[in-house]
C-alpha cells in the first residue's frame, strides 16, 4: 500500500464541477489540481500535469479525447453520474491498494 496521495487532474469549465472538486479536496490521502481549460487548450496543462507526477486526469468528453492522444497517463471522461464518477476513479488507479471515499 501506498502512502503517497492520490494525484488528480481535473479539467472542467464548469462551476457545479467546481464545486464538487473543492469538497473532494479535503479527503486526506487525494491531491486534486483543478484546471480551467478545455479541449486543446487543456493540452499544455496536461502535459505539465503529467511530468508534476499526477497519476489520472479527469475531463469531458472531447478534452479527454485530446488528453488522451497526447498523454502517457491514463485519462477519465466525466460520467453523467456520482456512482459513474466513483467507478472511473477506481479504474483510473487499477495498482493502487489504497482506499477512499468521496462525498459529491
């Protein structure tokens, strides 16, 4: 097990998402960066992102297009619900023991 914190990126323009990510925030054991850009304009910040050493990204469906065909890590689409956001952070860190809970 790990006792490093879980390192997530999020992409979103979104308040309500903004919102969500400020309460997930205070989970000890998870480092969210929040980054307010979307489709190539997201790419520079997920380059940067990735060589800080963040382990997932996380954005809407045409930003993690274009993160993933210019990324080595894995990246989320944001689901349409909770219980699919929480499925696609367990997928997001398949060699990680560590567990946690969010609360959305």
């Amino acid at each position: 097990m790990s006792d490093k914190p879980i390192r997530i990126g999020v992409f979103f323009l979104s308040e309500s998402i903004k919102s969500c990510i400020e309460n997930i925030k205070e989970f000890e054991g998870i480092t969210i960066t929040s980054v307010d850009k979307c489709l190539e304009d997201a790419i520079p910040a997920g380059k940067l992102l990735e060589k800080k050493g963040v382990e997932v990204l996380i954005g809407r469906r045409g930003t993690a297009i274009m993160l993933r065909q210019n990324l080595n890590i894995p990246v989320l689409s944001f689901p349409n619900s909770t219980m699919g956001l929480l499925t696609s952070i367990k997928k997001g860190f398949p060699k990680r023991k560590k567990d946690f809970g969010l609360c959305l």
